[in-house]
C-alpha cells in the first residue's frame, strides 16, 4: 500500500480502482490523521477484514484520501452529529421530475448516497469522484455532469429521511476539491 499505485495494480482497471477507493471512503474512519502512512495503515487494517482485497489496498491512493481528511469537508463531517455513508434507498417517484411527458407515470428510483450528514440547517449530501481533473475547468464540467445525480439524491433523502437537504457538494478525490451545487 502507498501513495499511488505500485506493486499489484495492473490489472485493476479506472473503474475497479474507483471502486477501491470508494470502500475505503465507505469504511475509513474520517478522524484518521491526515497522513499517507495513516491512511495505509488503515486500508491495511480494511484489507485484513476482507473489506478489500489485496489487488484493491495496493490500488489506493493514500495521499488522495489523506488529503480529503484534512480538508474543510472532512472537517465539517467529522463534528456532524449524525452521518450516513453509502446510504441505499429506493423510492417511487413521479416520473415527470425527470420527463414531463411521463406525467402520471410513476419511477423506481434507486442509489446509494457516498455520504450524508446533519447540521442545525438540515442535510449535507456529498457525493466522492475520483474522476480525473486536475485544472479548475476540468473540476467544473465534471461537476455539471454530476448536478442531476446529486439532485436525485437529495431529493431520495428528503423523502426518505423526512429532512430539508440545505447543501449538496462533490468531492473530487484526484483534485482535493470541494463543489457546491446548488
């Protein structure tokens, strides 16, 4: 395990990698220190309980999750009182939310949230890319790709949760950068 993918990660592919990453962010304790070491030992500690496997503990980007626990993100998170991570839900919806012409018709909506967490204002929904961006433009048309997922999702919570979501942010792992959507 290291800072970026040597030993045993050649066959995994950008979307096994992400998936690697994504366990990690599903399991790792957020008051981990901010470190690369840290991270290893944690994902070491993942892999010993079969929540990864060797070949995905190698894939792991340490000082990509180490920079994501010393964000202001991670921050916030870790002083919520209450978080959800990888959250599953699955609801019925009017399907016109997503196209007028299915008015009356009704959708099987169905995900799985990264992460979500409770302020005094209401609900933070975060959803962790580990698209490859590395400019500020980049960051942004990634961003945009991902507005009606996040919207989706939120709207699942609130229904599901019976909670206002007040904020709704990506994290692009790659890049170390949090986007507000609104």
């Amino acid at each position: 395990i290291g800072a970026g993918g040597a030993g045993m990660t050649a066959a995994l592919t950008a979307a096994e990698k992400g998936t690697a990453v994504h366990a990690v962010m599903q399991y790792i304790d957020f008051r981990t220190p901010a470190t690369p070491s840290a991270v290893a030992a944690e994902v070491e500690k993942l892999a010993q309980r079969r929540l990864l496997t060797a070949q995905q503990a190698a894939a792991v980007d340490c000082t990509m999750v180490a920079r994501f626990l010393a964000s202001p993100l991670a921050e916030r998170i870790r002083g919520a009182d209450k978080v959800w991570r990888e959250y599953r839900f699955s609801l019925l919806t009017d399907a016109a939310l997503y196209d007028p012409q299915a008015a009356g018709e009704e959708l099987l909506l169905q995900g799985v949230v990264d992460c979500a967490f409770e302020t005094p204002d209401g609900l933070v929904v975060v959803d962790f890319k580990t698209d490859f961006v590395q400019t500020e433009e980049d960051v942004a048309q990634h961003a945009e790709l991902y507005r009606g997922q996040l919207a989706a999702y939120s709207l699942a919570l609130e229904r599901v949760l019976e909670k206002a979501v007040t904020r709704k942010a990506l994290y692009f792992l790659q890049a170390g950068k949090t986007v507000e959507i609104s």
